[in-house]
C-alpha cells in the first residue's frame, strides 16, 4: 500500500474518531464530547454501537499493518469504554475523560510516525 492511500485511510479513522469523541465542545469548558456519548445515554445498545465502530477502527489499524501488541492494547481500550461506559451516570462521566477511539487513532499515528498535522491537511 502506498504511503498516500494509508494516510488518508489514517485521516478517515482519525475523522470517525473525532465525531466518536470530540465533536462537540462544551461552553465555558475545555470539555469535548462526541457520539459516542450520545450513544451512551441508551443503556446497552448505545455502548454496544460505540464498541462496533470502536472495533472497526481497530479492523482498519490491522489492515494497515499495525501489529498485534498493539491491536490488542486497542481492543482493551474499547472493552474498557465500553464496560465502564455501561454503568449508569459513572459511564457517562468516564466518557467525558476516557476517549477510546482517540487514543486507538493516535497509536495508529505513532505507529506509522504520522504527525498531528498530517491529518489536517486535505
């Protein structure tokens, strides 16, 4: 594959990723929420959605050769949101801090030495 077609599949991840758990900010705070704590609010299913969109991300990161040290880290990071993230008011609260699907992107970006401003770019 080559360097042009993994960065923009790293840019689409990165931007499902934002929309997941960055896409709102809260007025008067450095706080940012997304989907995924939207999704959140509806008991079971919500954090079931999370965790398949979590799991694509992380499909996509094997596609793109990460290795399986590091899928795997992925994998416990969405298990994570996805268990504390199914009790109720303490699961919404984690997801305010906790961003799965932004912590799995940036370890894509570490992984293939892509900066921040990579992704910006069109």
């Amino acid at each position: 594959m080559g360097g042009e077609q993994r960065l923009q599949r790293i840019r689409r991840l990165a931007r499902i990723a934002r929309l997941m758990d960055t896409a709102i900010g809260i007025p008067g705070t450095k706080l940012r929420l997304g989907a995924d704590s939207v999704f959140g609010l509806v008991p079971v299913i919500g954090d079931g959605a999370g965790a398949m969109i979590g799991l694509y991300i992380v499909n996509e990161a094997r596609r793109l050769g990460v290795p399986k040290e590091k899928l795997s880290r992925m994998v416990g990071n969405i298990a994570l949101d996805a268990c504390v993230g199914s009790v109720p008011l303490l699961g919404d609260v984690f997801d305010l801090y906790f961003k799965s699907h932004r912590r799995n992107v940036q370890m894509i970006l570490d992984h293939f030495g892509v900066m921040q401003e990579d992704i910006r770019r069109p």
